[in-house]
C-alpha cells in the first residue's frame, strides 16, 4: 500500500531553527497539499472558544488576495535573525512583519508605483501569491500596472533580508510563441485583460508564472531564477484558436466577439503541481466563443453551437443571455503541423522549460446538456489539482462539482503531443459528483473552488484523508490510498454519479461562492492534533468567518467532522471582511488570515477566557447523501 511506505511531506514546509517551520509557497508545498504536518502547537485540546483566538492585526495597504508566507531566521540587516511573514497586496505592496511583534514590527515595506525605467503607470496590483527561494534567500512576485491601454507585468525578485531588487530584477513580462509561421505575442490591454492570479512556483530553478484573463488567452512563462533578464520561455494555452481556428473566426473583433478565446489558467489563485521531477501541472478554464446579436454563426455540428446545422445563420438575441454561443465553441483547434492546439478545459503537463509533454481532457467537455463543460461555463480550471506524494496521481475538481483522480504515469516510448495523442497515462482512474447538483435554479452553484487538501498518513496510523468543501454542500472527508477508497467499482470513469461517499461530514453548510477554503494542521499522523482550518466569505469585503473542524471523527459520531472553534463564537475575534480563494497559513502556533479590509489577522493560543458563545445557527443543508 502507497502510504504504507510513504514518507509525510516536507517538501517546502520545512523545520528550521528550534523547530520553526517555513510556509515559503502557495498551499505549503509543491504537491499542493494544502497541508502544515510539523504543527507542534495547536491541537483539537487547545483550539477551543476559551483558549484560541484573534491575537492582533497586520495593518496593510491594501486587500490581500496571496497567502501570507512565512521564513523562519532570516538574517535582517542591524537586526539579526527574525521570523518573518510576508504580505502581498493589491497596492503593488509588500510587507515583511516580525512573526513575535504583535502587529507592530514592521522590517522593511517595498511599493513598486512604476513600471521599470521609473515610467508612471495606474497600480493594478499584486493578486497572486509569491514564493519563497531560501537557496537564495528570494521572495519573487508580480506586480500589476495599466500603462495607459496596456496591461503591464513586472516579475521581482527581492532580498528576504532587506527587499532590495536582485537576480537583475525587476523585469517586464513579455514573450510570444509561433503557431505555424505566425508569431502571437503575449500583449494584454483595457479590452483583452490578462489576469496574473494564479500562485508562482519553482520548478528545478525556473521560475514559473501562468496568466488568465478575460477576452484573452492561457499564458505561462518560464524564467531563470537567478537572472530575470534572460529570455522567458512561453506557452500558450489556446493561441491555436488565434491562428488557426476552423471557422476562421477573428477573435479580436470587438464588432462580434464577446467572450473568447479563454483557456486561462485561474486554480482560485492555487499555484501548479511541480513533481519531483520538476514536471509542471495546471487546470486550465473553458474556451468559449460568445458572439453579439446580428452577427453570423456559420454551420457547425457541435453540440454548443445556436446554429448546429449546415446553412449559416444569425444570432438573434436570447432573452436571457443576449447573445449567442458561436460556431468555435466546443471545437479544440491545431496548427498545421499539429504541435500547437487548444488545451482549455484540460490538465497540461508541461516541463521547467514548458515544452508540452502531456494533457487529459474530460470527455464531457463538449456535451450539451447540464454537465457539458464548455455549454455550462463550467471550467476543469475552477481550482487546481494536488499531487499525492508517492505516487502518479493528480486529485483535483472544478466548476463541476466532479472530483477526478488522474494517472499522469508518462508514455514508456516517446511521444509529440497532438489533438489525437495526451502522451501520458492521463485518464479518469475514478470521476464522482462531490455532492448531488443543487435543486434549480441554483444547478450552476456547484463549484469547487477551494480545491481539496491532503493529511498524508501511513496505513498503519488510519490511513491518509482528503478534505473539500464545494459550494452549496459541507465539508468532506474522504479515504485515500492511490485512490479514492469505498468507491462503486461498477461504475467506470469518467462518470459524474455518487459513487465514492464521503467517510464524515460537518453540520456547517455553505450555500454560496466559494464554499469552503481549506488548510490542514497537524502533527504528523496524530489524530489529536489534526486540525481541517475553513475560511468562508460571502464577498471579497463582505463578512466572513474562519473555522476549525477536528480532521477525525469522535468514536461516537464516526460520520461528523466536528468543529471545534468559530471566529463568530467569542467577541473579538469576528471578521468583518474577508479574501476570496486565500486559504490560512498555519505555522508555529498562529493561523494569519488574509482580507480585504488592508490588513491580516492573526489568531493563536491566548490565556483562558470566559466566552458565552452566540447562538448561531449551523447553517446545515438537506442531507442529500
């Protein structure tokens, strides 16, 4: 059995000095496993109403839409060795705190308001999550700017010590990539609007950063870690469709395009899977080609297009929706010499240097009916996958509410990936519903957005757990091998019936965007000390509340993941606001909580208190399953 042999991750959560750990990259480590298992501090005993709760704040600039990181020791010049944690803001800001100053230690504050040469330029923000090199002692980010019509990206690299500028940073983003003989650069403006949301990561010493946007492609670059000005490699989702499309569509024409081309690689902020051997997985977002009322679809026979026959039509505004889907939608596209093609809706593996060496794509991505995912905008890319460790299995779920397991074992023999070839093992080894489809007109509302998170164990101490929480449904626990345990072997991927139950269940309900987003806390395999954190937002700057769940269940209630604390028991400790899609950052005893209020609170142990919890109701759905 895999976790009988398998060795708990510290892959980038790592003890360093008296035990302190780091957190230097989004959701802990490369695996993506959401998961802090050096936790000595906190524990289902003192996480409790009268023991835990809101310690302080860190007073910011701006919302924070990254996790909070943390690097333990780090030499701060005419300071000594400090633990800091570093907040990135929507203000082009980056904060290093004192980890002990109780909010008010502020070690060195960076704001980058030009472009580089000193050109002024509108901020437009920091929105992923940065990371942490500790070979280098090297926070990298990305800083947003709007010079004038055009979209501005600038990659940093900075000192943990002190912030100053190395690795011959900063550099403007900028690349392009050839299909066929044409040459489509990386060039987003106010109309085509590229969104750099998704965490950054390291992969064997590149520096891996993956674009979104709206009316605009899915784009990853590649750079040098130690020297920024070298040439960035670049991939293209979907440039194909640029060039290529069948249709011969022009997706720039403001005139008839509405949504497209898509394909952008948005994981809720969730940074790639890199493998120990540096491969680099994402999720990527639907396609889409939306186009405007009076404007022709030519004849098509997919099952999305509003004129699925042979004679051409006209788009004739729906009430609903006002426009039409197109004759490109639900069509992949390729190059001539078939290596450049449309991977939207897909899992790409790409190498440091993003040469494609594999993808899978869901065979529903382009059926008509409720579960079509390109009909139903219902992106695979709504969050991104985790690799559990030890094996060749990628978990992940999107906008669908379908939780996949997928075997990403690569081709013994060498293969050039094409539209007919994925070149590695990537298929469904299991496929499953999370929850039953809400009732209408709610049915869209089913997104896993959070993305699930791991409690790596060995058999031997119960077994390894995955924890989700999709929107409109509770959090779940599921068993975890190297694959879904308890599952309806009679019914073969992919399938988007209830065949893999979850083991155990909270009452707390969330019955809107983006259900739950999750961290896990423990020490090791010890059940005491397992610790499911969930932080819920009704808006980026709505309320919100950060809760607590015991990872495993009571011997008397097997079935209930019990929670254990609520931000909303104990005055104090309420959040007025929250950061959609951040996840908590446990380390060393404190949980820090990102918002969008200018600031991160930071909750730990405090000493023993009266509190007369509020009576709140637990929000509990209909036990659907």
């Amino acid at each position: 059995m895999l976790f009988a042999r398998l060795l708990l991750l510290a892959i980038s959560i790592h003890g360093s000095r008296s035990g302190a750990v780091d957190v230097l990259t989004n959701n802990y480590d490369n695996h993506r496993s959401g998961a802090n298992l050096e936790e000595s501090m906190l524990d289902t005993a003192n996480v409790s109403p009268e023991t835990f709760g809101r310690l302080f704040s860190y007073p910011v600039d701006g919302p924070v839409f990254s996790q909070p990181l943390i690097a333990t020791g780090v030499e701060i010049p005419g300071q000594g060795a400090r633990d800091v944690v570093y907040i990135a803001t929507a203000n082009n800001s980056v904060f290093a705190f004192d980890t002990q100053g109780e909010g008010k230690v502020l070690l060195w504050k960076r704001t980058f308001a030009q472009l580089p040469g000193g050109r002024a330029a509108m901020v437009s923000g920091i929105l992923s999550t940065p990371v942490i090199d500790r070979g280098t002692s090297s926070i990298y980010v990305v800083t947003g700017f709007m010079d004038g019509s055009e979209g501005k990206f600038v990659l940093h690299a900075l000192d943990l010590g002190s912030g100053a500028e190395k690795h011959f940073g900063p550099a403007l983003i900028q690349g392009s990539v050839k299909i066929d003989s044409t040459v489509v650069p990386f060039h987003p403006t106010n109309k085509r609007i590229a969104v750099q949301r998704a965490a950054l990561a390291i992969a064997q010493g590149r520096l891996i950063v993956a674009f979104g946007g709206d009316f605009f492609e899915g784009w990853v670059f590649s750079y040098d870690k130690n020297d920024l000005q070298a040439a960035p490699r670049a991939f293209c989702t979907i440039c194909a469709s640029r060039v290529s499309a069948i249709s011969k569509i022009d997706y720039l024409d403001a005139h008839c395009i509405l949504l497209g081309p898509g394909g952008g690689i948005w994981q809720s902020g969730r940074g790639p899977v890199v493998g120990d051997d540096g491969t680099v997985y994402f999720f990527t977002g639907n396609k889409q080609h939306v186009i405007k009322d009076g404007c022709k679809i030519l004849p098509s026979n997919n099952a999305c297009s509003q004129c699925a026959g042979p004679q051409e039509c006209t788009c004739k505004v729906n009430r609903s929706a006002g426009v039409c889907r197109g004759h490109d939608a639900c069509h992949a596209n390729q190059a001539r010499d078939e290596r450049q093609f449309d991977t939207h809706d897909s899992l790409i593996a790409l190498t440091p240097a993003l040469d494609l060496v594999g993808w899978y794509r869901p065979e529903n991505w382009n059926a008509s009916g409720v579960n079509g995912l390109e009909y139903n905008d219902l992106d695979l890319g709504g969050s991104g996958p985790l690799l559990i460790p030890g094996t060749s299995r990628l978990a992940g779920g999107g906008k669908q509410g379908v939780m996949y397991l997928l075997d990403i074992k690569p081709t013994t023999e060498p293969c050039q990936p094409s539209l007919g070839r994925n070149c590695i093992a990537a298929r469904a080894l299991q496929s499953f519903q999370v929850a039953p489809i809400p009732l209408r007109p709610n049915e869209y509302y089913r997104h896993i957005l959070g993305g699930p998170v791991l409690w790596a164990r060995h058999g031997q101490a119960g077994g390894a757990r995955m924890f989700v929480w999709r929107e409109n449904d509770t959090l779940r626990s599921y068993a975890v091998s190297d694959a879904f345990e308890g599952c309806d072997q009679n019914n073969p991927a992919p399938t988007t019936s209830h065949d893999c139950p979850a083991l155990a269940r909270s009452e707390d309900y969330i019955d809107h965007h983006p259900g739950g987003i999750l961290a896990l806390s423990a020490h090791g395999g010890e059940p005491s000390s397992a610790i499911v954190w969930a932080a819920k937002h009704n808006s980026m700057s709505g309320p919100a509340k950060l809760m607590a769940f015991k990872a495993s269940p009571d011997a008397a209630a097997p079935g209930q993941l019990a929670k254990i604390w609520d931000s909303s028991y104990c005055e104090g400790d309420a959040l007025v606001a929250g950061s959609e899609f951040v996840p908590p950052t446990v380390a060393n005893g404190k949980v820090y909580l990102a918002t969008g209020a200018g600031r991160v609170e930071v909750f730990g142990s405090i000493p023993k208190r009266e509190c007369v919890r509020q009576a709140l109701p637990a929000n509990f759905g209909p036990m659907m399953q």
